[in-house]
C-alpha cells in the first residue's frame, strides 16, 4: 500500500534571518523502494485525508526538514518535540477528554519563523487543539482583541516574547508556558521519546488554525482552516507546480502566512 512520506516545507529569509524548509511534497512511495522518490518528478498526496497523516508518515524521517540560523533540524526532531510540548499542554484545562485531547481548545502560539514556532503548532494539532498564531507585529490592544475573539485559552512562545505574552496572557486569564528549544541536528541531545501520541478523535473538518487578518482597515477578523482545507492547499501547490524534493522554497513572511 502506498502512504505519504513527506509534509508542508517552506523557505524563509527574513533580512540576517534565514529559514529553510526542504522537501515540499506530498509523495506516495512503495516501501521497498524509499529512495526512488528522491527522483521522482510528479507527488501526489491522495493517500493521505489529513494534515496529521503526514506528519504520521514523517515521524522518524532523519532527513532534514528546515534551517534556522545556520542550524539543521530534521523531520524526527520537529515531530518528537512536538510530542514533547504537547505535554504541557496536556496538564492544560479542563477541556481535556478522556483521550487526552484537548478538544477544540484554542492556543495561542507567538514565535519568530522558527524550527519553534512549526514544532509548537504541531503539538497543538498533536492534540486535538486549534493553533492560533499571535502576529508580532501587533501592539498589545490586537493581541488581547484576538485572544478573547478566538477564546484564546493558553499562549506557547519563545523566550525572547515571554514577558509581553505573560502580561497579554495575565490581563486574559489564559496560561502561558515557554517553548523548548528544537534540538539540532549537531546537538548530542538524546532523544528518549519512544512513541509519539496522536489524539485519535480529530476528523477532517475539525477546525485545525485560526487566522487573523493584518488589521489594517479595522480590528482583526479571524478565518478558520480545517485539518483537510491544510492539506488540499498543499495538495493543489505539490500538484500545480510539480514540486519535487530538490525544491526550496523563499519565504518572507510569518510562516502562518503560507496558508492566506
């Protein structure tokens, strides 16, 4: 049986700022013959329904996923940290089910373009949560305007946005925790993580991130994606421009922008 073996990537070079995402495909391969997609000139998707069949499929992938600052992070370590921050979200609230999911509960999530912010926003999908993407550009007023329009309920961020976040996150009865570092592909961090838990109750429309527009001409409005509207963008990009795993992508945005 065919299964999709690689997830969304994207390239960003924000001024001295530079971030990498490899492979952008969604490619289908036959087990014995891995290595043959590397040469493949058309990838298809269709045996995925989901954003996080995907990411199933890349877990364990070793091979790199993006760069940050001169720094490489492959697949594993972006998927096994987001398993690791999904534990803090799972002492989150009372929205937690019986299977440990959180339900549809809306979280926060305020980073730079970084291995971060991408681990961060798959954790929140790792259980069953909606990840809302704080822009940094907004003064304090939009940040709390979004965080009750989206019943924000707790905020992820790096440390260099804590202290703002805790006090957005205080004056809206939200939790606040920090993101751990990704580890790198050069770093002697050992990983201990043997299984990574998916929450298994997310459907196809089950509301996966809520966007927010610039809020230019009027306070921000917030647009919801579902878990298969991701991947049907993906799948219509991978098909319309052929992509294939030598590809690299420049993107100067947020990286929440790639969905717009």
């Amino acid at each position: 049986m065919n299964k999709c073996s690689s997830f969304i990537t994207i390239l960003h070079n924000n001024f001295n700022k530079k971030i990498v995402f490899f492979n952008y495909f969604l490619t289908h391969y036959n087990p014995p013959f891995i290595s043959s997609f590397h040469q493949s000139r058309r990838f298809s998707a269709s045996g995925c329904r989901t954003s996080m069949e995907v990411v199933k499929e890349i877990a364990n992938h070793g091979s790199i996923a993006l760069k940050a600052d001169d720094k490489s992070y492959a697949y594993h370590h972006l998927v096994s940290s987001a398993s690791k921050i999904s534990l803090l979200l799972s002492n989150h609230d009372q929205k937690l089910d019986n299977n440990k999911s959180l339900n549809g509960a809306r979280i926060g999530v305020v980073a730079k373009p970084c291995a971060e912010f991408v681990a961060g926003v798959l954790a929140i999908w790792l259980n069953g949560g909606v990840a809302v993407p704080l822009a940094l550009s907004y003064p304090e007023a939009e940040l709390l305007h979004v965080m009750t329009d989206s019943d924000v309920s707790m905020i992820l961020s790096t440390e260099d946005h804590s202290e703002l976040m805790q006090k957005v996150a205080a004056k809206t009865a939200a939790r606040f925790s920090l993101i751990p570092n990704v580890p790198t592909m050069t770093s002697q961090t050992v990983d201990n993580q043997k299984e990574i838990v998916f929450a298994n109750n997310i459907k196809d429309d089950d509301p996966a991130l809520i966007l927010y527009t610039s809020g230019t001409t009027g306070k921000p409005k917030g647009v919801v994606h579902t878990h298969s509207s991701i991947l049907a963008q993906v799948k219509t990009l991978s098909t319309a421009w052929e992509y294939t795993s030598s590809d690299r992508f420049l993107h100067c945005l947020p990286l929440h922008h790639i969905l717009k």
